[in-house]
C-alpha cells in the first residue's frame, strides 16, 4: 500500500529537520496494516495481530541522537504525531 504523495513529501521535510537537528536516521520502515499480521504465542500461529487495539504501532524510525532530550526534539516534529502518536525508546546495548 502506497503512502499519498504528501504524507511522503512531511516524511521527506521530516528527514531534512533530523539533519538540521545535528540527528540522523539510521532506519525507518513503514509497516503494512496490523490486519496482515500472524501472531506467534509459544507454539500457536494464529492470523491477525497480537492484541486487539485502538492504536497500533504504524512503522519504526530509528534515530541518532545525542540524549533524550535531543531525541524528544526530534520526535516532536515527526508528522505521525499529527495522526496519533511517536513513542520514544533508547534501544538496548
């Protein structure tokens, strides 16, 4: 499914403002509707997604930042904070 040509033109805007921040996008991926998911619970496959909810997560952008707050900033001007919500975690190791 193909993003409307000005939801990729804020998502282009949005990785020049990254740049300007002095932050980077190491990966971004938009992620196909929660109603194509298969959902793996110990040794049951089941079609659809892991939990039944108002809010799904919509794609993952991993970014460079200097700390949290530059991060914040960041996450701030991305344009899904216009449709719902960015949630912001430090990644593991």
């Amino acid at each position: 499914m193909e993003a409307p040509p000005e939801e990729l033109e804020a998502h282009d805007r949005y990785a020049a403002q990254i740049e300007e921040l002095g932050g980077r996008i190491v990966s971004a991926q938009a992620l196909e509707p929660s109603s194509t998911a298969t959902s793996v619970r110990g040794d049951v496959v089941t079609d659809g997604p892991f939990v039944e909810s108002k809010e799904v997560l919509g794609g993952v952008t991993v970014i460079e930042a200097r700390d949290l707050d530059h991060a914040l900033e960041i996450a701030r001007l991305s344009p899904a904070t216009r449709r719902g919500g960015v949630e912001v975690r430090p990644i593991l190791g």
